[in-house]
C-alpha cells in the first residue's frame, strides 16, 4: 500500500535499524529513574523512561541501560519556557480555533498557563522535540523514549487539531490521493479545500454533531497518522545521527488502543501503559492480546498499568494482583515494568504516586534473573494463529480483546497475524499462515485487498475458521491444565526444549493471594512442544527448591501451584558411543587413528 504524507511530514530515509531486540525475554525493565540500591534489589537491567540522563544518574545506574524520554505531550513547560513570546503557534485548535488541554494534565499549570496539547505539525514545535531528542542524546543515553509518540494524532478523539498548519496539510493529503478516491470523498480541487470550513458547516447543519463524526474524518486520521509516522521516523534517524550509532527507540505505544501500531517500523521497544482492570479485582486476561500483537511485529513490550489502574492499586493495596500482573507478563514472553513509583490518575486527585512494596515484587524479578537461560531465546509455541485485520481492530478494539480472553480461557494459545490498513503499514505474513495449523479468521472482509488474496490462498487447505468453536474442534492443545482453580498455561519453545508456564489465575481479593493449586495435571502433546520422546521434567518456581517430575505417557502432575512456576522440558538425546583407541607409540611408526604427518587424517 502507497503512504504518501503531505506537506511538512515529507518522508524521510530512515536511520541504520538496531540489529538485535533491545531487550531480552529476562530483562527486568524500570519506568522511572531509582537509587541504586532499589535497582539492585530488583536486579534492573533497563530504564525505560530515563529522563534526560546526567553524569549522576548514569553513574548510580551501572550496568543498567538507559533510554531517555522526550513527551510531545507532557513537557509544555519546558517548550513554554523554550519560547515564552510564541507559545501558542504551535498550540493544537479544535474547529473553533480553540486550544485544548491535555485531558491527564488538567491539573498542572505552569506560569498560570494549562498544559496545551501541542501540534507536532507546527514547525516550531517540531523544532523543540528535535532540540529535546539532541540534548538527550549528547547527555549519553543508550536509547530513545518517545512519549506520547503518536503526537497530534493522539488527539484524534478530542477532534483535533485544525491549526492552519494541519489543514495545509491535509490539503497535500487528499492531492496525492488517486483521483477517483478523492472524487468518492466529495473532494474535487483540494488545492483550495478548507477541511475547517467545511467541518463548521457541517457542524451547523444538523444536531448533536461533533468534528470527528464528519464524512472526511477518516482520511483526515489517515493524514495525522502518517504524519506522526514519518515525524516518528525523523526522530529515529536525528538520533542515531546525534549519537553515531543506531539508535534503539522506544515508545508509549499501548497496543490495546486503535492506532499506536502506526509507528511500528520507528520503534524497537513497546514500552507502554497498558489497562489491567485491577478494579475488576480478577486476573486480566486483555494484556495477552498486547503480548500478542507486540511478538507479530518482532518488538518487545514493557507494560505498565494505565494510571487509574495503579491509583486503585494504592487506594485498594492489593499488592498480590500485581504479582499475579508480573508472572502473566514475562509467561508470556514480555515483561511488566517494576512496580517503583507509578504514576497514579483520577479525575479527584490529578496525579499522584504508587510505589510498591519492593519485598512482595522484588523476588520475582530475581527470580528471571536467576533463571535467564528459561525465559531467552523461547518463543511462544500457538495452537492457532489470529488472523488480525488492523481496520477491524480500529472499528471495534472490544471484540478482539474478547476473542483473545476467550481462546485463553478454552486453553488455547495464540499467536497473531496482522494485516495493515490505511494507517499500519503491514502485510498478512503468507509464512505464517502456511505454518499455522489451524488459522483463526473472524473478520476476511476487513483486510486489504492483497492480504484477502493471501487469505483465500491458505483457505484452499483445511485449517481456516471463523469461529473459536470451530478452532477448538479443529486443534487439541499443546498443554492442557486439570486442577482444583482457574490455571493459565503459556507453552514456550526452542529447538530440543520447551518451558511451559502456569500461572495461578484463582485470585482472592480477600486475601489479596492466590489459592494454591494441588496436583496439578499438565497433559502435553510432546510432538508439537518439539520435545518428543523426553521423561523427564523439573518444575522451577519462585521461592522454592527444583523438583524434578516424571513425565509418563505425556502426562506430569506439578504437586503444587502457588503463583508461578515453570515446567521444563527437554528432548531425549541419544547417547553418544564412546571408542577407546589402545595404541602404542614407536618412533618407526605412528598410531593407525592419524596420519604420516601426526595429524588426524580427513575422511
């Protein structure tokens, strides 16, 4: 698919990629900046969201990879303190000519000024973002963190920003559109269109209108995406530029919300809020289809919990639920940021902060760390492949997050396939599909033209469904779980191993614990774990000894699940003959096992 941008968001060529992932499975990631002994205690290996790191905090973080944060959002007061008589050129408008404030930050001021929402557009904020991304590389960070990455685009849904900048632009949008589409939109001469004028009087003509109702607003989406895509692209390079290097860069990109997939090729790291319903006061399942989304692109995610998520977390002080929230996070081959200082949000307190009790947290993350060589280099083995659409995605985020609950609560794992659209630059891998046994497809007709075709392609073999039912009926499951409570299971896989991991999902609010499981039955399909043929098993969980299992008949009964714990398989190697060669040495002749030379002779 073609993904012109227009004027101002020209394309850039894109900086030397990061060759390897800038995490590992076994990395324990920090938000925030910490004493040294809190990153000790923890066993930190990356800092997500440094700051503009200082001779200080580099040297209080050794060993500790530091990625610097630079916020399109969050740092009005230093872009106001950057240029205090021109602010507000560069201030997002609604259709009304209006600025808006950042919904989060309606209570932070800053010389009596609200936090503005700000366009990444407008050239003189972009000149600020650049100036931020220098001084953040000069200062020694060994990566880049974009917060709030997707810019302007973030905004969509206040109806933003119609500043004159972003209706130009536009303007070079609907030009480069093929001219057939653009006269299907209403748009014959987009050289004197006025999107703003057009949306007022749209407004006008009928009641309860809102801007982002408005027949053009989904090209105008696609424009701001692009546009922060390419702005994204630009930071990466200027980076890498700044720095001599490539650069790794991470981003708050929540993949559970439409659209922050958009940057993905500027991004090497997903380190993101990510809602865990800990009001519920029940195990989320929705972090997995994140996970999910995150591993389709080959990038890494470090999550965190949404702000009203971590302020009912302080308010309610249900530290084991976060527990639970670590062990799912790396069973599922990402990674939970640790639970120092959280930002905290509710519309009565503004921004507070959560920071957790490090004995109930820390254990865990040592835990990893003391057990790397489990958690790297696995991959996620999936019964069945989701066959994901980004546009349905963006119609309706709410049906996939029920679909990916219900195929982990029927015991299934998954993967995910993404197709692109409009705004995600992605194909439907035809790799993937022809490896998946059994292809999940609920939604055919939201996928680009080419990815449908690839589709129809791998539908000529059985194995294509369009329903859970039928998925449940067409694959049996790697591993399946018989126990007293509620247990998830997250087979990971290497060549010759396999590490499946239980998680205890039977919560207690009351007891803010997990009811512990006795005998637990693990059923595996050897074969598809790729460990055929091996007896034998160990069962490693925090905080207690190793045990070893038997495993028999492809059944091993764990006798104790407590919150965590990892059953360890690998493959039966055949013993290898060992020959003794008795010679004896003479000077007139050598042994008959080498040559004249004394060497070993080539066969």
């Amino acid at each position: 698919m073609a993904f012109g941008i227009a004027i101002g968001c020209m394309p850039v060529a894109g900086a030397a990629p990061v060759r390897h992932s800038p995490l590992k499975r076994s990395d324990v990631v920090f938000m925030y900046q910490a004493a040294p002994e809190v990153y000790r205690q923890y066993g930190a290996t990356v800092l997500g969201w440094g700051g503009t790191p200082t001779p200080q905090t580099l040297a209080d973080a050794p060993g500790v990879r530091f990625f610097g944060s630079v916020g399109m959002v969050t740092e009005f007061a230093r872009y106001h303190d950057r240029f205090p008589e021109t602010y507000q050129a560069a201030l997002c408008r609604d259709v009304n000519g209006q600025p808006v404030k950042v919904p989060w930050l309606t209570d932070h001021s800053h010389r009596g000024i609200p936090f503005w929402w700000c366009c990444t557009n407008q050239p003189q904020f972009r000149q600020f973002i650049r100036e931020r991304v220098i001084e953040t590389m000069r200062a020694g960070a060994a990566g880049l963190h974009i917060d709030d990455h997707l810019g302007t685009a973030g905004g969509l849904w206040l109806g933003i920003c119609f500043c004159d900048r972003c209706n130009e632009g536009f303007r070079g949008h609907l030009a480069a559109m093929p001219a057939a589409e653009r006269a299907a939109l209403g748009v014959p001469d987009p050289a004197t269109f006025d999107f703003r004028a057009a949306v007022r009087a749209w407004i006008g003509e009928g009641a309860d209108r809102r801007a982002t109702g408005h027949p053009l607003w989904g090209a105008f989406t696609a424009y701001q995406y692009r546009a922060a895509a390419a702005f994204m692209l630009e930071l990466r390079t200027l980076a890498a530029e700044v720095a001599g290097r490539p650069v790794p860069v991470g981003a708050n990109a929540g993949l559970l919300w439409a659209g922050h997939l958009s940057n993905h090729r500027a991004i090497d790291l997903f380190s993101a809020e990510t809602y865990h319903h800990a009001a519920r006061l029940r195990m989320p399942e929705e972090p997995i289809l994140a996970y999910r989304k995150a591993e389709a692109v080959g990038k890494p995610y470090a999550a965190t919990a949404s702000g009203g998520d971590w302020a009912f977390v302080k308010a309610r002080g249900c530290h084991g639920l976060v527990r639970g929230w670590i062990a799912l996070s790396y069973a599922a081959g990402q990674m939970l940021m640790a639970p120092h200082r959280q930002w905290c949000h509710t519309p009565e307190l503004g921004t507070h902060w959560y920071d957790g009790p490090a004995e109930r947290f820390a254990p865990l993350y040592q835990f990893v760390r003391a057990n790397a060589a489990l958690f790297d280099d696995f991959t996620t083995h999936a019964d069945v492949a989701v066959a994901l659409p980004y546009r349905g995605f963006r119609r309706d985020p709410e049906r996939w997050k029920r679909l990916g609950a219900e195929l982990t609560s029927q015991g299934l794992s998954y993967s995910v396939l993404l197709g692109g659209d409009d705004i995600v630059d992605l194909a439907l891998p035809v790799a993937g599909l022809r490896a998946a046994r059994v292809v999940l497809a609920p939604d055919r007709d939201a996928f680009e033209p080419a990815d449908r075709a690839r589709l129809a392609a791998r539908a000529r073999r059985p194995g294509v469904v369009a329903t859970v039912a039928e998925a449940l009926a067409a694959v049996r499951p790697a591993v399946r779980v018989t126990a007293p409570g509620p247990v998830r299971a997250f087979p990971r896989v290497k060549r010759g191993a396999a590490v499946v991991h239980l998680v205890n999902w039977d919560y207690d609010a009351r007891t803010d614990d997990f009811r512990a499981q006795q005998g637990v039955e693990v059923n595996l399909d050897m074969r598809a774990l790729g460990v055929a043929g091996a007896t034998s098993a160990r069962w490693v969980a925090p905080g207690s000894a190793e045990v070893p299992l038997r495993i028999e008949g492809g059944r091993a009964r764990v006798p104790e699940l407590g919150l965590w714990g990892l059953l360890v398989i690998e493959r039966a190697r055949p013993p290898v003959a060992r020959v003794t060669v008795n010679a004896v040495a003479t000077r007139r002749a050598p042994p008959a096992s080498t040559s004249p030379s004394g060497r070993p002779p080539r066969r």
